[in-house]
C-alpha cells in the first residue's frame, strides 16, 4: 500500500509509470486515491471543469461477418436468418435523422463480409459525402486489414483510397485486447495485434487521427489489459495521431463466452489505471453504453473527461442485451450534476456551438 | 483515505476532526456534505466509517419477496405500485396463493421472508394473523420481516384496535421484524404533496417507537430524489437518529432513490449516480448510532450497488425474487440475484461477503449449502 501511494504521487506529478509500477497500482491502491490521483491528472490536462460528449449515430452498414469472434452477439453468417446490408435508402434516412438531431458525425462499422469488395466502401463513403456534410468515422482496423486482404492490396493502399473517397477517421474498434495470447482465444479469426496498430500508424502518418479502444473482462487476465495500454502508449509517443481512449468491459450474454460481466469497481479501477498510464493521451471516455449512466457519471471522478457519445443508434452492445438509453438532455444533466459543464464536441475534440445548450 | 489536505482545501477539516473524535454531525455539518463539489472526499469520510464498524464485511441476505396485494386506498403519487380495485394491473393473493409461494421455494435455503403490500381496502386484520402463522407453520426457522408502519397503522384502523395491539398480535402470530418502509421524508410540507392520505411522519416515528418497545426490531427507509430539498433529507436523518437514541430497535437505514417512470410525477427526472452516492455517504455520517446502511441493488441497479459499499453502505440486501414494487417504477436493475453472483459482485469490489439473517447476525452453512445456487426467475445462470 505504501508503495502505491508512492506510484500515486509520482503519476500525480506527471512522471511515466513503468509496467510493474502499473501492475502495482492496479492490483493494491486504494480506491479513493487511485480515483483521486487520476481526476488530478486529468485537471492537468483540462483545467476547465469541462465534460465533453459527440452527437452521432452507430450505423452497422452489415452485421454480415465471416469471424465468429467468440465475444460477439453482433453478427451473423451470410446465409443467416437476420443477415443484412443497409440500402441506401436506409443509409441515407439514418443520415438525415442523424442532422436534424444536431449530430456532427456518423460512426460506421460493420463486419468481415466475405465477398464485398473495397470499391462498395468506397462508393458509400462517396455517397454520403456527395449529399451530407458529416463527419465519417468509419471502418475499425480488423475491416481495413480484412479489405485489404480481400483485394490483395496492403493496407496503406486501403487508407488512402477509404480517405480519397471521402474518410475523415478510424475508430478504434476491434482492438480487444491487444495481445495474440487472448485474440487467438476469442477471436481466432480476426487481425493480429500487430496489424491493428500497423493500421493506427499508417493512418496517423497518411494524417488522419483515430480513436482506441479496449474490450476488457473476457479471457484475458489483468496484465494483458496493462500490456495494451503500453503498446497505445508506445505508438502514441511515436505518432501523436489517438485522439482519445476508451475502454469498455465485455458484455456476455448472447456471446459464446461464459463468464459474469465485469463489476463496477473493477471498471472504475481499470479507468483510473489507463488515464495514469496514457501520459500521452489527452482524452479518456467513461463507457454508459456498458457500465449503466450511474456509474459513468462517477467515472468523471476517476479519470475521464468525456462522456462519449449520444449514441442515437446502437446495436453491438445491445444485440448483448444490455439497452441502456440516454437523450442528450439527460446526458447533459448527468454531466451538470456531478460538477461539470456539458459541451458538445466533435470526433476531433474540437467544441462546437452547442446544438442543445438551454434546457428546455 | 484521501490526504487531510484534501478536507482543508473544502473546509471541512472540522468535520474531518470530528468524524476522527467520534463527534455527532448536525445538520448544517451534513448540509456542508451535501454541497461539496468533491464527491469522493465526501464519500472516502463515509468509508473511514463504515470500515470502523465492520471493517472488510458487506452483508447479504438470502430472502424471498411477497407482495401479497398491491390494492391500496392512499393513491401516492410517487408510487407504481398501489392500484385501485377494478385496474387491470391491480391482483391480490389469497392465503393460499402466498404459502404456495413459500412452498415453490420450499428447497432454497431462505433465511427470510420480506412481505409488505397496499393498504388494501377490506382485508381483515385476521387474514395477516393467518399468513404469519401460515408461513411459520411451513418453515418455522424463516424470519419474517413483514408490514411497513403505514400499513400497522391501517390495519389499526380497519380492525378498530389501537397500534400497540396490531403489532402484539402480530408478534403473536410469528412477525419478527417490521421492514421500515413507508417513511418516505418525514417533512409535512412534502407528505402533503406526495402522499395526503398517508400515514404522517410523527405517525410512522411513533409507530416504529411502540414497535421497538414490544421488542420488534425495524429498519428504516428514505425515499428521496422527488420533491424534497437536501435539508428535508438531513431533518428526516436526524429524526432517526433521535429515536434511536431512545429505543435502539433501528437495524438498518435504507436510503431509496425515487423512481419516477408511471408515477403521478411527471417532472421530476431520476437521481444520478454521484446523488445516490452522495446520500449513502452522508446518511452513514449522520446515523452515528445505526448499525447497517443498505444499498438496495432493486433501486441503484447492481453496479452502483457495489460501488456504494465504499460509499457508506454495509449491506447489499438479498437475493430477492419478484420484486414488484421497484420494477413497476422503471427500475433497471435484475429481477434476482443469485448468491454466487452477490458473492462475486462482493468479492470483486474488495470486500468480504458475509451472509447474514435479518437482524444482521451471521448465518453459518455447512457443506453444499454454502455453494448452493438459487435457480430463480430473472436468473441469467
């Protein structure tokens, strides 16, 4: 314990923790202090008692996928009852809702389809980017890495032609847990470790920032989970392009893994820990889609700064029977009311003149 | 603990001092609790609290729920639950109905049967006499912790008999504790906003005063987060607190977030986390002299459940089956729990799991009991 306090104090100051300096604070602190010595860090590096969010729609363009990551409630075989590719009608009525909602951006993914070729993404990003004025965060690596080896192309090429077409950035989805340990026991199928940060790296040198994530509290145990915040901060240091990182705890109902869903404080915990160790990351989001808003809202108290998104669409997490819904109003009282100040922001980060500023 | 610079930085390095002396907090002390912005200190006060009074150990129950009506004359606005005769969403259990529900659960090993309903119109007194008994005859190891003051006091009525007699009677017929609902806040202004026809707050302390007199033990509840200002809260508290200091029969406090989904109140939107939190904490702080705090998973939903435990909390009530009352209101939370999984939900937020029965004494299982899983509707196993 006294040795935690130790690390704490020097994390609070700014200083970089080592591995087993992070394994020693995840496993003994105290809790008050870990949540205390994380809202320090992050008043370090937002002084404004500012809590951010993003107005956007999930639009899953399929849930088609040949993966079959074990984790996963979400997809379903081609030939699947329930199968499905959104029409551009479809895609274009989620986009108008989405703009008269005040949203700024759409949240695109979907799954390995096992016979789309790259141009059917480049033709939707061009379709969309033809009729709307939105930002387009789309594509989480595992699909870049799928398209590229669908079309026998490397991934850079896949990058530039998704960006030419018309892709503003990459969300961070599908990194899981980033160590081939845990990836070749829940998904067998999908990109290695490597290749999803090879990704990241192309993308921040082509110029384009990308988000990151972890899918923690399935089979991995809780050094792996440290593993993955050194590799984010190993290629942050080099690159400078995650905007932001968001960790969420996996959701087993549904999924083809047995085990109770992560609790509370071990989320809280696990949050703390990552603003501490990602010295080089200026924004960390609270997960209400997984943890409930309740406990979010106290994840503003343990390192996070950003409430993430309204989701107006969401599937992946609810197809794991976890339905939890907020309007933006409701999100902007949680944020008022645990001392904060709401303000809309966009995937960059960047404040925007609030669609939703004077409650109703 | 966090840093004594932390309380300075608030102004609450007197508070801090006297939570160190054991000093009784007053109101304006618990007012100050509720205005600092640091949620955390708050609650790290709490926890140095809790921990002196059980260190590591979070309490459970392995229970069973009956409402045996949710017909009632007094139409709270604040409530989900109550329905006129005539509603289709109104049902009433006969004796029968309500020892069968005993007899469904007749392998699972219970500890305590928690029965509270309506103040149901034309029940008579005898039909509440005869499911005591009836339950005690199935299972005479059970506890039964049945009947909120509001419903004693109704009963008294329709029967025509004072209070004290409802509750020997009770107690005759195998009621070993009263559950402490129906306080709400004690404040006039907001009972005769939320709930005229209800038994009133001087009422429901007299009540639960004659209760401890004859030997029955109670807890106590709040409902909050509907109408009433924080200092409403603090007088409720602090009414507690004076009587326990007379009689201490209190068990536990139970401090309930309103639910406002089909209620009468419409413009009220539910508590969040950091308020749920924040009331835990200052409620330990203030009942210097109650023993337990509870966080009721039905209401907070499991996950801020486990996180209140260092919020003040002790006990993390039950396994519950068919909870009604709470999930008529919106609630979110599961239906059941069973006790590996509260086991493990304890475990994981640091603390040491410990079954209790009603009065919070330790029960102690031998061999396969200790592991047995409750199979119950709402499981997810």
């Amino acid at each position: 314990m006294m040795e935690a306090e130790r690390i704490l104090r020097k994390a609070a100051r700014g200083e970089r923790l080592g591995m087993d300096e992070a394994a020693t604070l995840y496993a003994e602190a105290d809790f008050f202090s870990l949540g205390q010595a994380a809202h320090s860090v992050r008043l370090g590096k937002h002084p404004d008692p500012v809590v951010t969010y993003v107005v956007d729609r999930n639009i899953n363009y399929s849930n088609i996928c040949v993966c079959g990551c074990r984790f996963c409630a979400f997809f379903r075989a081609p030939d699947q009852e329930g199968s499905y590719v959104l029409t551009r009608e479809e895609l274009t009525r989620k986009i108008e809702e989405t703009l008269e909602l005040g949203g700024t951006q759409i949240l695109m993914q979907g799954g390995h389809h096992p016979t789309l070729p790259l141009s059917f993404y480049e033709d939707i990003l061009r379709f969309i980017k033809d009729r709307f004025p939105i930002h387009i965060h789309a594509f989480s690596p595992p699909e870049i890495v799928h398209f590229a080896g669908l079309g026998g192309l490397d991934v850079g090429t896949v990058i530039a032609r998704l960006r030419a077409a018309g892709l503003d950035s990459i969300p961070g989805g599908g990194a899981e847990i980033l160590v081939d340990s845990v990836r070749k026991a829940v998904s067998p199928n999908k990109c290695s470790a490597a290749q999803w940060l090879e990704v990241m790296e192309e993308a921040h040198r082509q110029g384009m920032h990308t988000t990151a994530t972890m899918m923690f509290g399935h089979e991995e145990e809780p050094h792996h989970r440290l593993e993955h915040l050194m590799a984010l901060r190993e290629l942050q240091d080099r690159t400078g392009g995650f905007t932001a990182f968001i960790p969420w705890a996996f959701q087993p109902a549904n999924t083809a893994i047995r085990r109770p869903p992560e609790t509370a404080v071990s989320y809280l915990r696990l949050l703390a820990v990552s603003r501490l160790v990602l010295d080089n990351f200026d924004n960390v989001q609270a997960s209400w889609v997984t943890m409930g808003p309740k406990v979010a809202q106290l994840a503003l108290r343990f390192g996070a700064n950003d409430f993430g998104s309204t989701m107006i669409e969401e599937n992946v997490v609810a197809a794991a029977g976890v339905h939890f819904r907020l309007s933006v109003w409701e999100i902007r009282r949680i944020i008022e009311s645990a001392g904060f100040k709401p303000r809309q922001r966009t995937m960059a980060y960047q404040l925007v003149e609030d669609s939703y500023r004077d409650n109703p | 603990m966090l840093d004594v610079k932390l309380y300075n930085e608030w102004g609450l390095e007197d508070i801090l001092g006297k939570i160190e002396a054991g000093r009784r907090l007053t109101i304006e002390d618990g007012e100050r609790l509720f205005a600092c912005p640091d949620v955390l200190a708050v609650g790290a006060l709490a926890h140095r609290v809790r921990r002196g009074m059980h260190g590591d150990a979070a309490y459970y129950v392995v229970n069973q729920h009956i409402n045996y009506s949710n017909l009632c004359v007094n139409g709270c606005r604040f409530c989900a639950f109550g329905r006129k005769k005539g509603d289709p969403l109104a049902f009433e259990l006969s004796l029968e109905d309500i020892l069968n529900k005993v007899r469904a659960r007749s392998q699972d090993p219970i500890t305590e049967v928690h029965m509270v309903g309506g103040c149901h119109p034309t029940l008579p007194f005898g039909f509440y006499e005869e499911a005591l008994r009836g339950i005690k005859a199935l299972r005479p190891e059970l506890r039964i912790k049945a009947f909120t003051a509001v419903e004693i006091a109704h009963f008294a009525k329709l029967e025509g008999i004072s209070t004290i007699e409802v509750l020997e009677r009770l107690k005759k017929a195998g009621l070993d504790m009263l559950p402490g609902g129906g306080a709400e806040v004690f404040s006039p202004r907001v009972r005769s906003l939320l709930c005229p026809e209800k038994l009133s707050g001087e009422g429901w302390l007299d009540i639960t005063r004659q209760a401890h007199e004859l030997g029955i033990r109670t807890n106590a509840t709040m409902l909050y987060g509907h109408m009433e200002t924080e200092r409403e809260r603090l007088e409720h508290l602090d009414a507690l607190r004076r009587l326990q200091d007379e009689t201490g029969g209190l068990v536990c406090f139970i401090p309930l977030p309103f639910q406002p989904a089909n209620t009468g109140i419409r413009d009220v939107r539910p508590t969040t986390g950091v308020e749920d939190l924040r009331t835990m904490a200052v409620s330990r702080l203030m009942l210097d002299n109650v023993p337990h705090i509870k966080a009721y998973w039905v209401m907070l939903t499991v996950k801020l459940a486990q996180v209140a435990l260092y919020f003040g909390a002790d006990d993390f009530d039950g396994t519950v089956v068919e909870e009604k009352i709470g999930h008529m209101a919106g609630a979110e939370s599961e239906q059941a729990l069973t006790r590996s999984e509260l086991e493990r939900v304890i475990r994981e937020g640091g603390f040491r799991p410990v079954e209790r029965d009603c009065f919070f004494e330790e029960v102690g299982r031998g061999g396969n009991d200790k592991t047995a899983v409750l199979t119950t509707k709402g499981t997810k196993e």
